[in-house]
C-alpha cells in the first residue's frame, strides 16, 4: 500500500501521520552536496583528512544518536543532514525498528565498517535484524567540522537514493517464481534475478493468486522497482507466477558475468522471444542487462548490413572495400590495429573481420541507391523493433536508440559508435531477428497474463535474414568470432563488438551470437575487443542452451 503515510515538519521536528492500513513511507528527500551539519564553527576552520580521533569521535556520536533514536543529532553529524534526517527519522518510526545495538569494527584511515543488530517489531510480531555497513567521515567543505559523508548505504547497505524502509503489511503477496518447465527461482540461487523477481512480485503478485504478509522492506523511488523485502514477520501466501526463464540458461549466465567485472548478458529464445536469462555482474547493482543505454559498438554491423541489404546498396557477395582508412564529412575513421586491408572485400569478407571502414564507405549508398540519415533508424525501428519505446517485456527495460543523425555521427552510428544506444537484451533480440527474419518483442512473464499489447515490427526478408545468417556463421567459423565460439556444436553464428567510451582507458567488450534456437548477448565495461570478455560469456550461456 504506497498510499498512506505523510511526513509534516512541526516547529523544526518531524511528525509521521499514519493513514489507513498498511505501510506508510518517507521518502528521502534530496539535497545539495554540501555539510549542514552541527551548527556552530571553530574559531579556525579545520582543513585536510579528518584525524584518526576525528573519526573516532565523529562516528562514536552519530552511532550514538542513531542507537538512542535521536534522528535529528545523528543527521547533524553528517555532510547533509537535509537528506539524513527523514531517513533516520523513518528507521525507528515506520520500519518499527527497535532495541538497536551498533557495534563498530576496526577504522580503516577514514572508513568505519560496523554491524547492527536489532529488531523489527510489529503489531505483536517480532524478528531480529542483523547486518553490517560502513561509513566514511569526510571534512566539511564550510565549516571544517568532520561529518559522516552521507550515502542511504550507512543505514543499510541495500538502500540508495529515493529509497526508504517501511514495516507492515506487504504492498503485495509474495510470490513463487518458476522457470518455463516449473523449476523454482530464488533470488539465493540466482542473484541476479533478485531484482527481477522483486520487480514481478510488485507488478503480478495479485494476480498470481497469493496473499500478502507482515514484512520489513526497502521501498523504492520508482514503483516499477517493486519492494526489496528484508525481514519477514509473518508469511503470506505465495502464489505461482510462471516465467520464460531456463534455469540452466540462467545458472549458466549467473557463472559467465562472474568471470569479468561489470559484466551483463541477456539470453532470448528466437523462436518465440522468451528471455531465457538475465544476469548481471556490477557493484551498482543495476539491470545493466535491461536498463544499459551504451554504445554497442560493431554489433551495430548487423543492423548496418541489413540496410545496406535491402536498401539494394549491396549484398554478401558483392562488393564491400576495406581500405585503411576512410574519411566522412570531414571525419577519419580506422580499423581495429592489425587489420590488414582488402579493396576486393564482400560484404561478408568486411563484415567477419569487422571492418570499419567498409561500413563507413558505404553509409552513403551508391548513386543509384542513395542512403539519408534516416536510413538507419528506419531499418532499426521497422525491421528490428527498436527505438519506439514500447516493448513490454513484464519488467523496466529500454529499447534501443538509433536516432536519425547527420554529420560524422551518420558514419559513427553504423559502426555501433556516435549517439546509438543499446544494452544485451537490445542485441540478443537483434541477433533473434536477424537470424529468423521475424521481430518478436522479448519478455520475461506471458502478455496473457495482464492483456500487454506486444510491439510489433515488418521484420525482414527471407533473402535478408538468411545473408544475415550466413555472415554471422562466417563470423564464428573464421572470423572475429571464431575463438569464442570453438568448441560449440550444431547451427552457430556471432557478431563482435568494441564500443569506445570517452574516459575510458579500454573499450568495451560487446558479443552476440545464436546456436540453435539461443541468441545470446554480452556486454564488458572496458572488456577490450569483443571477443575477450564478452565473447566467452554468450559462448559459455549458448552451450548451456534453453
């Protein structure tokens, strides 16, 4: 129940009004970075680290106040008080948070790492809570006084900003998530799907037939998010919602990202456009996977290829030049180091090795086939499915970006470079295509469970879709592809990608790639070349199959 709770401030003290059943919520409110901390100043403002006492003493107090309930001098000893105060104000008032013990671990220079243990108590039902933090003490910019730098994570590590903590009963019924052959998924055995199944619970939970318990749980900004429960007071009823994942798809992927620091992969069934799995390997905790809007570098070339295609530009055998370099509206595009040239390319020789300037000497088309800057954006939109914002896929994701473009981001853009915008499920779904000409709309739970309208697209022409095929066969078997996807038996296929990022010292590693009816695709921050990190994520989720 997201209605119900309202937060006045009376005379300079919060007062919670309670509403109607269920929770009710403070929000936290955002702040400028600054230190409104403890009023009063130094005769001589402080300057550099805080000391070692500095740190003692700060965190000694605002543990202090935290423990005895006392939000507002808690959130005055912090960097912003503004946004700390509702926060702690909530923890003892809403959370129903109680008999609060903190006990704090050895200072690390300025980082103190502590445990709390305490408990949740409500109209009668009582849990502990146990769980362990950290906080940071920092100078404060005006005044010199040391503060804790506020983050929501020192109340909880799970909570961010917009984030609060709410007890009562749940703002929907739990539920028991299967896979498609009634395997049960938990968020212990596969992590990444925590949030998932967070988010499923929120949206379906009532229509899987389950009643809602008493629990204490992080209520998000966002109300797609769906609640992350924490402790759970007195079980509901959990009805059975059926999902398109595989669990060995999805245990497959969950041990692939591992492998590569910042690291996402999004498995789709072509035949259908059932997500197999989703898995994401990030210190953010974001569903890169789904929500990701980055560059996805020569993956594009599929999309790319299928314009060219059936714009009668040129087809896999005809001819597609590599040169050593290529210049459009005054920009200078190269290939990859080591990249030997070849003038009497095809389009399929250019496309395996991934040759950037085939593709950029061709975004114009010919005299007698010319391409526009919107060429691109409608092959990606009308035949690919992407960049209407409407897919539907039963949880939050993004749906692609190729906007018409002019000037060098044109020839940028067909090599997965300038303002396209993708993430794994974007390509997973663009290799489905790709490989069986038709668009079907990715999603996770079944539209006849709450009557979504899927998107829909033209698709591509039989003759399209097989070239596709074929070059992406190619890729895997002799191409930039090959070394990732040895190994892997029956029909194969495989596009490589490196995204350039400002800022970054590497690119990142993009792969996608099908094997049967599997289309799998992966993205590495500052992987390097596609078929270093990305690649063996899509090879290891594919042998694994649907």
């Amino acid at each position: 129940m997201r209605n119900g709770a309202k937060a006045a401030i009376v005379g300079g003290v919060f007062a919670v009004m309670v509403g109607g059943a269920g929770y009710g919520a403070y929000n936290i409110v955002s702040a400028v970075s600054g230190d409104s901390g403890s009023a009063g100043t130094t005769a001589e403002k402080k300057t550099g680290p805080p000391s070692a006492d500095e740190v003692e003493e700060t965190s000694r107090t605002f543990f202090a106040a935290w423990k005895k309930g006392d939000a507002a001098t808690a959130a005055a000893e912090t960097n912003n008080a503004q946004a700390a105060r509702p926060l702690l104000v909530a923890y003892g008032g809403q959370a129903h948070i109680t008999k609060v013990k903190i006990t704090p671990g050895t200072p690390a220079g300025t980082a103190v790492p502590f445990s709390v243990s305490a408990t949740v108590s409500y109209e009668g039902k009582s849990k502990p809570l146990t769980y362990e933090s950290e906080l940071t003490v920092v100078r404060g910019k005006t005044t010199g006084k040391a503060l804790v730098d506020w983050q929501p994570s020192v109340v909880h590590p799970e909570l961010k900003t917009g984030d609060t903590l709410v007890t009562g009963e749940a703002a929907s019924p739990p539920i028991e998530a299967v896979d498609r052959g009634g395997v049960v998924l938990t968020k212990e055995k596969y992590p990444s799907l925590g949030p998932v199944l967070d988010s499923l619970r929120d949206k379906y939970g009532d229509k899987a037939g389950g009643t809602p318990g008493v629990e204490l749980a992080i209520r998000h900004e966002s109300e797609e998010a769906g609640d992350t429960s924490l402790v759970t007071l007195a079980k509901g009823k959990a009805g059975k919602l059926r999902t398109t994942f595989s669990a060995g798809a999805q245990a497959a992927a969950e041990k692939a990202v591992k492998q590569f620091a910042e690291s996402s992969v999004v498995a789709v069934k072509p035949s259908t456009g059932e997500v197999l799995a989703i898995a994401n390997h990030r210190g953010d905790g974001f569903n890169a996977a789904f929500e990701g809007r980055v560059a996805p570098g020569s993956t594009m070339k599929i999309i790319t290829a299928a314009m060219l295609i059936d714009n009668g530009v040129t087809s896999m055998n005809s001819p597609a030049p590599c040169p050593p370099d290529a210049v459009w509206m005054s920009q200078k595009f190269n290939n990859l180091k080591g990249m030997e040239p070849n003038e009497g390319a095809t389009l399929a020789n250019s496309f395996m090795r991934s040759c950037n300037t085939a593709f950029v000497k061709l975004v114009d088309g010919t005299d007698e086939k010319p391409l526009t800057d919107e060429s691109l954006t409608t092959e990606a939109q009308e035949r690919f499915g992407l960049g209407k914002d409407n897919w539907k896929t039963g949880i939050v994701s993004f749906d692609g970006s190729v906007p018409a473009s002019g000037g060098p981001n044109r020839a940028a853009n067909a090599i997965g470079q300038g303002e396209v915008q993708m993430n794994p499920l974007n390509m997973a779904s663009v290799t489905a295509t790709a490989i069986t000409g038709t668009f079907r709309q990715p999603f996770v739970v079944s539209p006849k469970l709450d009557n979504r309208q899927l998107a829909t697209a033209r698709g591509l022409s039989s003759d399209t879709a097989a070239q596709l095929k074929q070059m992406m066969r190619l890729t895997a078997t002799g191409g930039t592809a090959q070394a990732a996807m040895s190994g892997l038996g029956g029909d194969i296929g495989a596009k490589t990608g490196s995204a350039e990022v400002d800022g970054q010292t590497k690119s990142d590693s993009w792969f996608t790639g099908f094997r049967n009816d599997v289309a799998a695709a992966a993205m590495t921050e500052e992987g390097g070349h596609g078929g270093d990190a990305a690649g063996p994520i899509v090879a290891q989720v594919l042998r694994a199959g649907g």
